[in-house]
C-alpha cells in the first residue's frame, strides 16, 4: 500500500486547515508535481532561487516524477527561450474587476526532463526588468503576480492530473494556495491538489495596501491577522504559510532562523505557529554541472584524487581580481548580492572586506 504524506500540527487559530488534502496524494512514484516560480533557469534569473528550483525540479524528474515548472513569459524569456508553440487555446482569467487574457506556451523540448511552461500575458510581462526597472518595483506587481499565480491554476486541469502537489516559491506565487483555499475551495479538481510553499528568501514579502485585495478579487475574509494582515498591510508570504499544507526552507538551520525576531523578518511567529509543517531541506547541487573533472568554465580540472588543478584554478582568480598570487594566503569566495541580509556587514566591520583595485 502507498504510505501518505500526513499533516501533524494544529493550524493557526482561525486560519483555513487543508490536512484532509494532503491525505489524498500518495508518496509512492510517480507523483505529479507543479512549480510555480518567478525565476527558472536558464531562463530568467535574479539571484540563487532560480537555479536552485531549477535543481529541485530536475531531481524529481529524474525521479520518475511527472514534473512541471511554470513562470512568466518576461521579455528576457522570449529573447533566450527559443521557440515556443502555444499550449491549447487562449483563456480568460477574471481578477478583481478585470479580465485579461492568458496563453501558455512551451519549448519544444523539456529542460533535463522538465516540462518547462511559460505563463504568456505582453501586457504585464514583457518588460525590461522582472520585477521593476531603474531600481524601482513595477507598481503593479500585485497585478502581475496575482494574476502569474490564478491564470497557473486555472490552466493546471488542462496541463496534468490529480492527485496533485502544487510547490509554490517566494512571495511572487504565494497567492495561488490562497487561491485554492478561498476561491478555489470548492471546486473538486482542487480538493485533490496538496500545497507546499518553499521559501529561499523571507526578506522579500510582498506587502500591499489592504485595498489591493479588491485588485486580486481575494474575499474580505483574508484580511485578519491570522491570515494575510500584518501591520496594516496585507502580506502574500504570510498569507502562503497559513493556507499551505507544507512549508520548506532552504536548510535546517535556516528553518530555526525563521522562527527568530531577527531571522524571520517580523513574520516569526507565523513561522512559529507552523509547528512540524515547516521543515528545512538542505539546497544542495547539480553534480552533473559543478563538477570540476570536467567543467568547461574553470582554467584546470580537479578532483579530490588529484588538487593540483585547483591551485592553478586559485592562482588565475587571484591575478583576474588584481590580487597577490600566492599560494600561502586563503582565498573564500561567495556568491551572493551585496545586502546586509547575506552578512557583508560583518565583514566590512571588522576590516574583513578587501576591495578590488579599480
């Protein structure tokens, strides 16, 4: 008999509860698994969350699971992305006090056995930047991304099979098990889809006005500080943990972060309240690119039988940063934006910091 995946903790008081849900969809291969994300690469990519979805992504289908990945089809994505065919016919989308139309689109060939799809919609998506230009936010990225994540539900039936679990990322698509628990709710197809929202960076939210909720066509009922309020504002991520069955994080470590003042960004007691739902999985790798037996990208191979390569892998990114090749002084290097979040404050004040010579 196929084991189940069982939900343990007591919800947030008054919040929806879907552990009836999670009863439904088997652990046992293959599963059906959708990714709603606002990065996928190569594709489009601001930081570490695309590769590290497109790493999530790639394993199960290699698994034997039956995998999808959904974004926006950005401007960045039809200059990089290749051909695209159109995936059944165009479709409506009501939100709030419009409708807009969707299309989804897909390359002819998965992506390392992912059936990678892209949510079509010129109007709010074929822009310079992904998620603002000139250094500021687009204003309507409650529009953009309310829309990303209802349009993506909608199209599910017509793209796999229940039973279902749908893993949302970040901010950007914790709307759509919102959705799934107000607007959706009783729609059978969807009693069968189970949740999971991942989240890679709790310092990005996604607050809005309250009045936005009329925008998003979100029922009044959200707006309470058990679900989607916090400080007078709405708040999406808040909002994905308390209507989600699962929550991920990116290591166990950072799971314990997030239930800290400090680490979790004001929303430490949401992530309290997760109990056992929330659980941390350490981000690992793709073996099959960072290999340095034969990456392409890097001066001389390397392996653990053999590290010479690796001091002539040091001694070139020591003289291309303009620093003193030699063997004896450590090197560390981190990829990372330049935000007090990923610690360069505790570098800079302790004189840890050295700056490149311009």
């Amino acid at each position: 008999m196929a084991s189940t995946i069982t939900k343990q903790d007591t919800p947030t008081a008054g919040a929806p509860s879907h552990e009836a849900n999670l009863r439904n969809v088997p652990t046992a291969d293959p599963m059906n698994i959708v990714h709603l994300v606002s990065e996928y690469w190569p594709f489009a990519r601001s930081g570490g969350l695309a590769e590290a979805v497109r790493g999530i992504a790639t394993f199960q289908a290699r698994s034997g699971h039956s995998t999808l990945a959904i974004l926006p089809l950005y401007k960045s994505v039809r200059e990089s992305a290749g051909p695209l065919r159109q995936v059944g016919d165009a479709f409506e989308v009501e939100l709030g006090p419009v409708r807009e139309t969707a299309r989804i689109m897909e390359r002819d060939q998965p992506v390392s056995g992912v059936r990678v799809l892209f949510l079509d919609q010129p109007a709010l998506f074929d822009r310079d930047g992904l998620y603002g230009e000139g250094g500021r936010d687009h204003p309507d990225n409650h529009i953009r991304f309310g829309f990303f994540s209802k349009a993506a539900l909608e199209a599910l039936p017509r793209l796999t099979r229940v039973p279902l679990v749908l893993h949302a990322h970040d901010w950007h698509s914790a709307l759509a098990p919102i959705y799934l628990g107000t607007v959706f709710k009783d729609h059978p197809w969807f009693k069968q889809v189970a949740t999971i929202l991942s989240v890679h960076n709790a310092g990005y939210q996604g607050r809005f006005p309250p009045e936005t909720l009329d925008d998003l066509g979100l029922p009044d009922e959200v707006y309470h500080w058990s679900r989607m309020e916090h400080y007078g504002s709405i708040n999406w991520l808040k909002g994905g943990l308390v209507y989600s069955d699962h929550v991920g994080t990116v290591s166990p470590t950072h799971a314990f972060e997030l239930r800290t003042p400090a680490g979790g960004f004001g929303l430490h007691d949401a992530f309290i309240a997760l109990g056992d739902a929330l659980v941390g999985i350490l981000n690992g790798i793709d073996l099959d690119i960072w290999d340095p037996t034969n990456d392409p990208e890097i001066p001389a191979h390397f392996s653990v039988d053999d590290l010479s390569g690796k001091r002539v892998c040091k001694a070139d990114l020591q003289r291309s940063c303009g620093l003193p090749v030699n063997d004896d002084i450590p090197l560390f290097g981190m990829t990372a934006r330049l935000v007090k979040q990923k610690g360069f404050d505790l570098l800079v004040n302790n004189g840890l910091l050295y700056r490149i010579p311009e």
